[in-house]
C-alpha cells in the first residue's frame, strides 16, 4: 500500500512538472488547442473533410512553409479565405504565440 501511495506520488510530481515545462516552452499551445485546433488539427494538419470543406493546408505544405510569421499573424489577424478574423477574440499576443506553436508543429 505504502509502496503504491509513493508511486501514485512520484507519477503525480512527474506529470505536474512535464505539462509545466510544455507550458513554458509553449504559451500558445493551450490557444491553439482552443481556437485553431478544430480546424487545423492537433498536429497542424487538417483531417481530410475539414481540408477539403475549408481549404485548410497542411502545416507541411510548401505554400504554408514559405510564409513568415509576421504574414501569418496577419491572415490570423485580419482572416483570411473560410479562416474567420480573430481580432477582438485574441490579443495581439495570442495570436503570435498561437502562430508560434503552429509553426513548431510538423
Ligand atoms: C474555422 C476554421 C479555422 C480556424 C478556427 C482557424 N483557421 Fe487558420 N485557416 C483556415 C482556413 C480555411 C485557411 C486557408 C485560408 C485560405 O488560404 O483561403 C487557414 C489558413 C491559415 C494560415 C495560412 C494563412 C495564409 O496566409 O495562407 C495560418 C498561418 C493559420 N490559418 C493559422 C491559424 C491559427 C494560428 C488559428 C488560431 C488562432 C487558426 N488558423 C484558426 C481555417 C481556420
């Protein structure tokens, strides 16, 4: 019993500490998660009927590689295509940390 409580404990102490660390190194990965996700997918792509529905490419895209971060706050920003405007919806720094961590994404 005692053994268990002290993994249940360390097990604990070890989760808490690697989602903090994934928050430190990330401040837009819980943004994302919320307001890109849907559309995006957790790992930058898209699921294919959402792809084809709104036209959403693939992190991995060369069209997507080849734009800068300050282009893509811009159309996250002001929206763009079937992508809705988030301005109002998120601070300016929301949106560079979400574009931050969409551009960490593979
Ligand atoms: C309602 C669905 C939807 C949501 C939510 C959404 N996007 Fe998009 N996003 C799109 C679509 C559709 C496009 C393709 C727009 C086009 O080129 O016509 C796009 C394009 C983009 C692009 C490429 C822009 C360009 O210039 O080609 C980036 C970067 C991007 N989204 C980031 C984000 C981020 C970051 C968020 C969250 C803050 C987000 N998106 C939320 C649908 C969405």
């Amino acid at each position: 019993m005692k053994n268990w409580m002290r993994s249940l404990v360390v097990l604990t102490a070890v989760i808490c500490v690697t989602t903090a660390m994934s928050f430190a190194a990330s401040p837009g990965e819980p943004v994302f998660k919320a307001h890109c996700q849907a559309c995006h997918g957790a790992t930058g792509t898209p699921n294919a009927g959402i792809a084809k529905m709104l036209g959403v490419k693939p992190v991995s895209d060369p069209s997507m590689k080849k734009l800068t971060a300050a282009e893509m706050i811009t159309a996250v920003t002001n929206g763009k295509g079937k992508m809705p405007s988030f301005k109002g919806k998120l601070s300016d720094a929301q949106i560079k940390d979400a574009v931050s961590y969409f551009r960490t994404l593979k």
